[in-house]
C-alpha cells in the first residue's frame, strides 16, 4: 500500500483558486441567492424539504451539517413566515416532523426556477460538446471528493437534448419486450407520444427530464398538459444498470413539483398492473387508483390504471 504524501503548495493553490472561480460564477458571493429573500443555507433546507417533506430537524440538520441551534431559527422563521409546519410524529411526540406548505413550495419553485435559469444560461454559452465535458469532470469531483467511491447524486437531471428521442423510443421499446413480452407496438407508442410532445411543447406548461450517468441515458419523463387544470406524466423509465439510485422517485418529484409550481391542480398518469415498482413510486408519492380497465395491447392482455395525484 502506497504511502499518502502530503499536498502541493500548487495543488492547494489551484483548489482554492477553482473555489474562488465557481463561487464568484454561481453568486455564492451575494448576499442572498438568485436576488430572492433567501441566503444560501435558508434555499438549501427549502430545498432539501421540498424533496423529503417529513423530515425532523434533526435528520436535517445531519443531512446539511448544520448547528441545531442555527437550524432551529431558522425553522422558527420558516413557521413565521408561513412556509414550513411542524407535526408530531405518532412515534415519537418529542420529534417534529417537518413539512412545506403550499406557499413554502411556492417558494422552493421559485428558486428552483430562477437557478435553472442561471444554470442554463451559464451553460449556454458553451458548445454541447464542452457542457459534456464540464458536467463529467464535476462527476469526477464528487466522486473523488466523496472518497472515491459514487457521489451521493451519481446521476444528473437536464432536458431534453437532440438524439435523445430515438434513444429513450429504442429503450423503452427493448426493455418492455425484454421485461414484459410487449411487441413492437409499444415502441411505436413511444415515438408517437415523443413525436407529438416536441411538436407542441410549451414551456411554460411542459417539462421533460432526463436522467444521464456518466455520459449515458439511464432514465427520463416528461410532463404534457392534459388541460388548465390536469397535468399528465408520461413514460416514466429507467434503465436496469441504474435502479436502486432513487432516480424514478426523483423524477417522479420533479413532476409534482412542475406541476405544483405551474398551478395545475391534478396530476394524472395512465400505467399497467404489471408495472409493480412503478406503481410503488406513485403510491409513495401520493396517487390514489382511480380506474382500472382491461385491455389488449402491445400483445398480451393487460389491466391499465389511471392513478391521480391532488396537487
């Protein structure tokens, strides 16, 4: 086993300098973050809320390593504000559980808005090919720093890129025959439900995410607009090589948290039976079943659900 040695004064210099870049890069200089009434720490726990509703502060403040007392106020504030309620859990009478109201998700949507902005404009100033590059060598950082092993988020989330139609058509398509026996009819579902989404797509009412490892697609979804009031999620998948990451409850949250941010006051989605660790993610998140019907499609007798979500 090789011995460690001690860092460069070069290598410390250049860490501190590529600290120094990123913060002065992304604003973390300022005040408060993207011009909102939240400093950094204050959008870290909206953020963290909004994608665990339920946690205790002590479990938060573990997670984000932060002095209890500190987070204490902070929460107090929140309460103040009319952005978090405190309920104590059935358990344990002692231990609060923390949860965002409605104008704390509108908050958190705000600032996720705003930073996505920020985030594509700085990377729209660079070729794909460089984005690549970029997002891959922060990939690198966090397992590296992470102690070698996978960063704690060993995956992305961006929308969707040319060729990632034909891809996401071809793998669905593959791994449903695999998996289930489906023919070739579902992947022509698939293209067509892609096909039509580009063609009409509103930004300001639909969103797509993709999920990408290490330069490759292991998992996407998307939201399309049904009407004013009904959102509609659509092709919920992820490769096999990337279960047990989280990725399709996180997708899954991302389009409750679209849809919540863009007043929709139901999201809707149409799925199979058979389709059991999709329909656990659903149930987890809230669905409730709301119509099952049986079917002939995609060559074998099905029993399709419609499952809702109140936003």
């Amino acid at each position: 086993m090789l011995a460690l040695s001690n860092p460069s004064q070069d290598q410390i210099d250049c860490m501190r300098a590529f600290n120094r870049f990123y913060t002065r890069q992304i604003g973390l200089l300022e005040e408060v973050l993207l011009k909102s009434p939240f400093s950094l720490t204050e959008a870290r726990v909206l953020f963290d809320l909004a994608q665990r509703n339920g946690q205790t502060a002590a479990e938060l403040g573990r997670e984000l390593g932060l002095d209890a007392g500190y987070l204490s106020r902070m929460l107090k504030k929140f309460e103040e504000r009319g952005l978090v309620l405190r309920e104590a859990q059935a358990d344990d009478a002692r231990q609060s559980a923390i949860a965002l109201t409605e104008a704390g998700r509108s908050a958190f949507a705000e600032l996720d808005s705003a930073s996505n902005k920020e985030i594509g404009a700085l990377l729209e100033r660079l070729p794909p090919e460089r984005r690549q590059t970029l997002v891959t060598a922060m990939a690198t950082i966090m397992r590296v720093l992470g102690g070698g092993g996978e960063p704690k988020v060993p995956y992305i989330l961006r929308p969707l890129q040319t060729g990632d139609l034909g891809w996401i058509t071809r793998r669905q398509g593959m791994l449903y025959a695999q998996e289930y026996g489906w023919d070739e009819t579902y992947e022509a579902l698939v293209a067509e439900i892609l096909a039509a989404f580009v063609k009409s797509y509103d930004p300001k009412t639909e969103r797509s995410w993709v999920a990408e490892r290490d330069g490759e697609v292991v998992g996407s979804v998307f939201v399309v607009h049904q009407s004013d009031e009904v959102a509609k999620l659509r092709l919920l998948y992820v490769e096999p090589s990337a279960r047990g990451l989280g990725i399709g409850k996180r997708l899954t949250d991302e389009c409750i948290a679209f849809a919540r941010s863009r007043g929709y006051k139901t999201l809707t989605l149409w799925t199979n039976d058979i389709l059991i660790a999709a329909r656990r993610i659903y149930q987890a998140a809230g669905f409730k079943l709301v119509k099952e019907e049986r079917h002939t499609s995609f060559g074998k007798d099905l029993v399709g659900q419609t499952w809702e979500l109140t936003l």
